[in-house]
C-alpha cells in the first residue's frame, strides 16, 4: 500500500544526478511514504505521485494529498507527528514539509475552486492502495487545466491507459468531457505517428522531403562550347 516499485523512483535519483537538486531522492520518498501511510486516513495521494503510480514515469517535489472537507482537522492531526506545518490557509490548501526528509505535502481540500470547476471528494472519486482512482485523478488533472495537467493526461494515456481511460469519459462532468476526449485523441495519434514505436514500422512513411538536397553540378556552358 502506497508504494511505488523502484524503477519508478529511480527516476528521482536521475534526476537528482543532472542537477534537480529540488527533487527528492528515494530514500527521502520512501520514508515521507512510510511515515505518511499509516495517518492517511479517508486521504488520497494524488497529483504527480498518482501519475507515477499509473506508469507514467516522472518526478515531481512534492506529495499532493486529497482529502475530505470533514477531515481536515484529524488530518493535521494525524500528520503532526512527522509533519510541521509551513502554510495553513483558510482555504484549507495546507502546506506541510516532513521534519526529517523535508519532503513537501500539498493537502488539496474536497471542494476547493480551480479554473475549471470544483475538486471532486475521495468518496466520490474512490482511490486503492492509498493513490486516488484514475478516474479522480482525472477529474482533477481537468478542472485544474494548466497545460502540465493536460500533458500529464496525455501521456499517462500513452503509457498504457489509453483503453481505461475511454471508458472515464461518461463518468465525468459533462463540461469536462470534450476537453478531455480532445485530450486522449492527440494521445491517440502521438501513439500512431511514432517513428521510434516498432509496432509502426511497418506503416507506409511519408516521402522525405526535397528541401535540403544538395542539386547535382550542372556542367558549364562554357565549357561545352570550347569543346
């Protein structure tokens, strides 16, 4: 339970490696997880981790947490433990850091306003193994619409989801739904026009272009008139 296998946070120690020094390192995840799972509660892990955990392989800096307006005080609770507050808004979009590895929370409240609507509650959207339903990271991926929302949509799909994904569309809010069949149908041909996919290689190829061809040396005129 809320676990991600260590090919997954590989990545974080890559990307530490090229100077992402802001990025946490493995061991840094795998204790704010170890410390987290036992007091999340009716929470959900969402954003960039729920990315990772449905195979698209990234790195993010923090741990968004989703959780249940009735929650919100037992969850800082529960949290104080290994966490300290940093940032408690009335809004109820707490900040947190992890007193040993400093490893940032996001506490992300049922209900709360972004760009394009409201953010769905975990009871409504469910999750397992402590990560929210690809169905709830969907939604909210939608209603919060900033352009790495919408690419992690796109390329989550890409990772294998594209057939489970389908079948969220009816699930969703009617306001959200043709954004995100637009979303998963440019999935759709990035998956088709893949020259690096073996599975394209087949596929009739397009003639390459005549710009940038060096022409053939005419022979001079001159030179045939001497002649």
């Amino acid at each position: 339970m809320l676990t991600l296998t260590s090919k997954q946070l590989a990545t974080f120690d890559f990307t530490r490696v090229f100077g992402g020094t802001m990025t946490p390192s493995s061991e840094q995840l795998q204790q704010t997880l170890a410390d987290l799972r036992p007091v999340l509660g009716p929470a959900l892990v969402a954003g960039g981790m729920a990315v990772i955990h449905y195979g698209y392989e990234r790195n993010t800096q923090d741990i968004d947490i989703l959780y249940p307006n009735c929650d919100e005080a037992d969850i800082l609770r529960r949290l104080s433990t290994n966490f300290e507050i940093v940032h408690k808004p009335e809004s109820g979009w707490h900040h947190l850091n992890h007193k040993k590895t400093n490893v940032r929370l996001e506490l992300i409240p049922e209900g709360g306003l972004t760009q394009y609507g409201f953010i769905p509650g975990p009871k409504v959207v469910g999750g397992e193994d402590g990560f929210v339903s690809l169905l709830g990271l969907v939604w909210m991926k939608l209603v919060s619409g900033r352009m790495k929302d919408d690419a992690d949509i796109v390329e989550i799909a890409k990772a294998g989801q594209m057939r489970a994904m389908r079948k969220l569309t009816k699930k969703l809010p009617p306001e959200l739904r043709d954004r995100y069949t637009q979303l998963l149908d440019r999935a759709k041909r990035e998956m088709d026009n893949n020259p690096h996919d073996p599975k394209q290689s087949g596929r009739v190829q397009e003639p390459a272009a005549a710009y940038g061809k060096r022409r053939p040396k005419l022979k001079s005129k001159l030179k045939t008139k001497a002649k």
